[in-house]
C-alpha cells in the first residue's frame, strides 16, 4: 500500500505525481507521451523522470488512464460512461 508518512515529499510521490498527470490530462483529454512528460518536467523539475512511468503505472492500474499505441499518447478514462 502506498502510504506517505511525515517525512514524505510530496514532490517526490507517485500520489502527487499521478494527480498533476490527470489535471493535464483533463485539460487535454489526449496528450502524447512526451506532452505529458514534459508537463511534468516543467512542474516538478528533473526529479520528475523519476517517478514518471511508476506514476503512469498507477494510473492504469487503477483503470483512470489509457495508452494508444498507434498515437503514442496516453488518454483520460471517461468515468462517466
């Protein structure tokens, strides 16, 4: 389980990692793989090359992201379907 304890950055969490990556997503809806590493990048600095693909696995294995492979792009799960 992923739990942040007091001495945890929250710059350095895949929780607040994977919240920035679905605002920019909900702004876009679809973005390309480096759009959305890119917006990363320019929020959180370097450091966010680091938890960039663990933050998108988490994503998807909670079912609220979606990567077309053809587009290369990574897409917001409509939850209102």
């Amino acid at each position: 389980m992923i739990k942040p304890t007091k001495l945890t950055d929250p710059k350095n969490c895949i929780i607040f990692n994977s919240y920035n990556i679905l605002a920019f997503l909900k702004r876009k809806e679809k973005a390309t793989y480096q759009e959305t590493l890119k917006s990363q990048i320019d929020i959180l600095g370097e450091e966010a090359n680091d938890l960039f693909l663990l933050s998108l696995n988490f994503l998807f294995a909670l079912g609220k992201i979606n990567y077309v492979e053809e587009l290369d792009s990574l897409e917001l799960i409509n939850e209102t379907k």
